[in-house]
C-alpha cells in the first residue's frame, strides 16, 4: 500500500510540475518569440486550458496521498506541533503553490485573455497590473514547485 500511495503521490507532483516547466519554459518563449502571432497565443491558450483540469486532478491525488503518506510515517498533518523542518517547509510551499495556483485560474487568468486583448497603450493601470502579474505568477509558481520537490526529496531521505 505504502509503495502504492508514493508512486501515486510521485506521478501526480511530475505531472504538475512537469506541465508548469513545458509552459513557462518551452510554450510561452515560443509564443514571446513569436511576437504573440494570433495563431501561437490561441495555442498558449488551448494548451494551458487543457493542462488546468490535469493539474486539478493532479492536487486532487497529492492532497489525497500526502497526509496518508506522512501518517504512515508516525506524522500527523492534524498535530503540527509534530512536524519535523523539513515537514513544516514542504507543507508550507505547498500550501503556498495552492494559493497561487487558485490565484492564476480562478483571478488572473480569466482576466488575462480580456486584457491581452486590448492594445498595450490602451491598457488602464490596473489592467496592466493583470497583464503583469499573470506573466510571473507562474514562473513563481515553478520556482516554488521546484522548492517542494527539493523538500520532498530531503523528507524521503530523512
């Protein structure tokens, strides 16, 4: 059972993160390249979409096999005064990643498309301030995907 949940808890955290490196690394510079042509932002988009379900379900199956993960290695997610560091830290980013991720799909990325809409020069502040964040809320989401796998790997080892 235990190798069953960690595989589990294994292929959805590759999945999520690997889904956010092929967007922020490979998918969106193409687009920038390609200065935002109608037919690669339709591509961003289309795939973006189609990844978000994924990711769901991906934080589903992780939210699931974590806290039975840390039980059946004596840690109760209920009794955080007995968490380790190491525990505290990844359970923390991931609570962070959360937000974020809620953040991007449910705030900024319905905005997003109404705003890359209107020209540059058009744009009110605070539509610029949409535009702005929803191009580095993902890469910190990355970056701090990226921390909760570093944590992952120094909680197995330890």
């Amino acid at each position: 059972m235990y190798s069953t949940l960690v595989v589990l808890h294994i292929l959805a955290a590759v999945t999520w993160i690997g889904g956010m490196i092929f967007l922020s690394l490979v998918l969106a510079p193409l687009v920038r390249g390609r200065k935002a042509a109608p037919e690669f932002m339709a591509l961003f988009l289309s795939a973006a979409l189609r990844f978000r379900p994924i990711v769901w379900v991906a934080i589903a199956v992780l939210l699931a096999t974590g806290p039975m993960l840390l039980s059946m290695r004596g840690i109760e997610v209920s009794s955080p005064t007995s968490w380790t560091g190491i525990v505290t830290v990844k359970l923390m980013l991931v609570a962070l990643l959360l937000l974020l991720t809620l953040l991007h799909d449910l705030v900024f990325g319905p905005q997003v498309s109404r705003v890359s809409a209107i020209p540059n020069s058009q744009r009110t502040a605070g539509e610029q301030v949409v535009f702005k964040t929803a191009r580095w809320l993902p890469r910190l989401s990355l970056l701090i995907g990226l921390a909760v796998v570093i944590a992952a790997a120094m909680l197995a080892r330890s």
